[in-house]
C-alpha cells in the first residue's frame, strides 16, 4: 500500500480543479532555439495581441507556435468555459525533443555527424486578475 494516500489523493483532486488550459505540440522539426526567439516575443501578451504578433513574424517556428496558442484558447473556451478576451499567453515554453542524427560523408572516408533536432512546444495560458 502507498503511504499517504488519502492525502495524496486530495492533493491531485485539488490540482486537477486548479489546471490552467494548456496545449502541447510535440516532435515538431524545428530547433528548440530557433523557437525560443519567437515565443520570447509572446509571453506575457494578452491571446489575441499573441496571434497577431505571430501572424506578422517571417519565422519558421511562428507557425507551430500561432498553432499552440490558438489550441490551449480553443481548449479553454471549450472545455474551462472561459472567454477569449480574458486568457494571456501566462507561460510558453520549448524543450528539446529527439535527435535525428544525420551522416555527412568528407573526405578521406570520413563522415561528420549532422544534428537534426526537433522541438516540444507547450503553451499554458491563463485569465487576469482583477485589481479591486
């Protein structure tokens, strides 16, 4: 038996009462530092500034980022009930995934190893306070 699973159990009932919307993109093939420069651009904006912001970016990972935003609104309009106008982008993040490792043949028969890496994108948006 667990130790302290009454307690345990009322700690992950209170979490998942508290759970932000959040949506993941995974495995997509971009550097995770390429993405960073976008989503440093975002974070802290209200959800629409964020996707116009993003239309108007010519970066390569601005389309996989506009795709996580509007993902986590959508999953707070539809399963938090929240409204748009209320959620900012409140944490926004990139981890590195997989590495595709690549061969480059040189010469004298030898080869020099080509990275390829790829990105997990995680964006978890949240309403604002009111000031009294």
């Amino acid at each position: 038996m667990a130790k302290r699973m009454r307690e345990k159990a009322e700690i992950r009932k209170e979490n998942k009462k508290n759970q932000r919307p959040t949506a993941h993109a995974r495995y997509i093939r971009i550097s995770p530092t390429k993405v960073r420069v976008v989503i440093d651009t975002v974070r802290g904006k209200s959800v629409n500034e964020a996707l116009a912001i993003l239309k108007a970016t010519p970066k390569a990972a601005s389309e996989a980022v506009y795709k996580v935003i509007a993902s986590a609104a959508a999953n707070a309009e539809h399963n938090k009930d929240m409204s748009r106008d209320s959620l900012y982008v409140a944490e926004i993040f990139a981890d590195c995934g997989p590495i595709l490792k690549r061969m480059n043949p040189v010469s004298q028969g030898r080869g020099h190893r080509i990275n390829k890496r790829t990105s997990h994108i995680t964006a978890i948006l949240d309403t604002y306070k009111e000031v009294k």
